[in-house]
C-alpha cells in the first residue's frame, strides 16, 4: 500500500512538473510572447481609461467647486456648459 501512494505521488509531481515546463516553455516561443505582449497591452489600454475617466471626474469636481466660489462672491449663478460660452 505504501509503494502505492509513493508511486501515485511520484506520477501527480511528474505530471504538475511536466505541465509547469510545458507551459514556460511556451510562454518563450514567438506565439506566448505575443500573448504576454497584448494581455500586458490590454492591461496599459485599461489603466490609462481608467486615469482619464480619474482626470475628467476631478475636472469636473474643481469645476464645481470654482463655480460655487463666483457663485459665492459675486451672486452670479453660472451654469456648467453656458459658463464656458459666456467666456470666450
């Protein structure tokens, strides 16, 4: 029984340790390369979204808040879009 459960032990390492290098193996030819380039590709797209989407949120909260301050000062209620046109 005991050589049994080494034996099966023995197998299931041969097996994990084949798939590892199997793996590794593949992630240095051209096609796993290209695969890490675009999944690290997709990941930059993502994050530089997620900054922008970040950037425009902030923009927007400063905006109110300069808003508020004219508002305050000076009485002059100015309204988002409209504000910017009275501007330019």
């Amino acid at each position: 029984m005991s050589r049994l459960f080494w034996m099966g032990l023995g197998v299931a390492a041969g097996v994990a340790l084949s798939r590892k290098l199997r793996q590794k193996a593949y992630q240095a030819t051209p096609a796993g390369v290209a695969e890490n380039v675009s999944d690290a590709m997709r990941e930059l797209a993502g994050a530089v979204g997620a900054f922008g989407a970040d950037v425009r949120a902030g923009m927007q909260e400063r905006e109110k808040e300069l808003q508020d301050v004219v508002t305050e000062q000076s009485g002059v209620r100015l309204h988002g879009a409209r504000a910017r046109r009275a501007d330019d």
